[in-house]
C-alpha cells in the first residue's frame, strides 16, 4: 500500500471517531415522507437556528470491548463546532483544523434520491426520557423485530440529545447522549468559516459507467462528487443507513494497513475490518483492485455490501472515495 493510500486509511479512523461527535447534525428528507420528517427538520432548523454550547459522551463496542469518549459540541453562528473547534461543519460543508490551517474535507449532500426508509424500516415516535433535564420525543427504528436506532429529540427546541444504535440481535453497540447542555438561545450573526479550497471535494459529477447501481440489502446509489482532478465520491444510502467505497488499481498490501483491525471472512472475500464510534471500515481485495467501504449499517448488512461491491470488477475508476459524513448520515 502506498504512503497515500495508508494515510487515507489512518484518517479514514480518525475522521469517522471524530464525526460521531456531529451526531447533533442530521439529514435531509428521503425521497417520500416518512414519520420521522418533522422531527428531523425541527433539528435541522436548530443547529442553523439556535447557538449551544454542550459536552456529548459517546459509548461504543468495537474489537477491544466498550470504550467511551467525551467532546465538547458547540453550534454558533449557523455552524457546528465539535472537538473544541478541530473540526467544523457549516450547511454541509465539512473542514479540519492542521498544523498549517484548514483543509476542506467534503460536503455532506441533501440526499433526495436516497429510498424512503419504510420501505425497509418501521418507524414508532412515542415520549421520551429526560437527558440533561429537558423532556424529549423518541424516534424508534424498528427492521423486524429489533430496534435498529433510538434518537431523542428535545421537546422544546428540537435538538438531538442522544441516539441510540443496536445490532442484528438487539444488543447495543453505539450511544451518544449530551451529558451537559447550556447558554441555549437564537443565533446572533454569521460564523466564519474557512475559505473552500481550489480541489476541495463536493462538486457533482457523473457516477462511472460501470459503477453498481444497487447493492445487496437495499442500498442505491444516491450521487457521485468529485473529490480532486483524479478521484470520485460514490454514496449509497438504504434510506438510514450509508456506505461508501475507495476503489484502487493495484493489489492490498496487508502488512502496510493500520493496525487495531482484525481479519474477517464475508462469504469467499477476506478482509481487514476497523471498528470506532461511528461505524465501520473495510478493506479488502477485488481482482485487481483494493477496496475500503465505509459504513454506518448493521453488521448483518456488511456481507451484501462486500459481496455486492466484489461482483463489480470492471472498472476503469479512479479512486472512488466516500466518507462518512456523520452517523447522522441517514436519508
């Protein structure tokens, strides 16, 4: 693996532990309505309406067991400031703070052609528990009989409070919940946010001829953006959940992957899977391409991804590339 291409991966981690402290962000609406569209555009409206400042605690599972990180989230001026300000997210555009200042990192779309989540979901709203002494309504996500999401929105301004994820079998995997919460008010002002670079990534652009449509478990493709001159963001969404792809020429170079990982089988495919607070990445071998999927969905969703993506082997890509814009991600 290239030096490129192992720094990619390393802030592929990075990137998506310290996305999961963005959780107050969330989507736009799926392509039909669904119960939960109200709700989710009260908390749209309140991190571009409302200014906060709050410590979020976030608890997850991954290879090692529970591990637990608390960051401090502030929204001010339309934007969202998280990590004390490392990271910035303003209407969709996303940066993070270097040594040397800023560099634009993606922007997360208005995912209008994602599919309506009930064709896959059930969705339940019913009262909520108290979380930093504010009363909440709580949207439930149901596939079959388990829960798949829990979020508690504060009854009075909309705000997300906590989120709640579960696996295959109902047992917990992921919970972030504020723990402190204050100086709640109307936005005075504009933020200021750094200047979009020349080759920042966003930019529409047309999806590669041979790329998959559709994957296995009900996720579609939803856009493409270009990312630089030589590499192209896919997205698919399953309604709530994303997962995204870098597709390389050339084979894996195992030795060279960032450790932390552990090997796993997804039917005949062997791959290098990484675990941290808001989701999952995967590499692994196709031909004579190395893939990464980046994801939010279930483990019980993971193996048609791969296998789907694997069954793709024509390619004249460039890199495909993806990240995850927030376990708020869902459409």
């Amino acid at each position: 693996m290239t030096d490129r291409r192992r720094m990619r991966a390393l802030l592929l981690t990075i990137v998506m532990a310290v996305l999961a402290m963005g959780a107050v962000a969330v989507p736009g609406r799926a392509a039909d309505s669904n119960p939960a569209d109200d709700l989710l555009d009260r908390a749209r409206h309140a991190v571009r309406n409302l200014e906060f400042h709050g410590t979020v605690r976030i608890w997850w599972r991954d290879a090692s067991g529970a591990q637990t990180q608390t960051v401090a989230v502030a929204a001010v001026g339309g934007a969202l400031e998280i990590a004390g300000g490392k990271v910035l997210e303003d209407s969709g555009r996303s940066w993070m703070q270097y040594a040397r200042g800023w560099q634009t990192l993606w922007a997360d779309a208005n995912d209008t052609n994602a599919p309506d989540l009930a064709h896959k979901y059930t969705v339940i709203r019913r009262t909520g528990p108290t979380v930093v002494r504010r009363s909440t309504t709580l949207l439930v996500i149901r596939r079959g009989t388990h829960d798949v999401e829990r979020i508690e929105f504060d009854r009075m301004t909309g705000i997300v409070l906590g989120r709640d994820r579960f696996d295959a079998t109902g047992a917990p995997t992921y919970r972030m919940q504020f723990v402190t919460l204050t100086g709640v008010r109307a936005r005075r002002g504009q933020a200021v946010v750094p200047k979009i670079d020349a080759d920042a990534p966003g930019r529409v652009r047309a999806a590669p001829a041979d790329t998959a449509r559709s994957l296995t478990g009900g996720f579609v493709l939803v856009d493409a953006r270009r990312v630089n001159a030589s590499e192209t963001q896919l997205r698919y969404s399953d309604g709530i959940f994303a997962a995204s792809v870098f597709v390389q020429s050339g084979a894996l170079d195992w030795s060279s992957l960032p450790a932390g990982g552990s090997n796993v089988r997804y039917g005949s495919v062997r791959a290098r899977r990484y675990r941290n607070a808001a989701g999952t990445v995967m590499v692994w071998q196709a031909g004579d391409r190395t893939l990464t999927c980046v994801t939010d969905a279930r483990d019980d969703d993971e193996l048609g991804i791969v296998e789907s993506l694997s069954r793709t082997t024509d390619s004249d890509w460039t890199t495909v590339v993806r990240f995850i814009t927030g376990p708020f991600s869902w459409r």
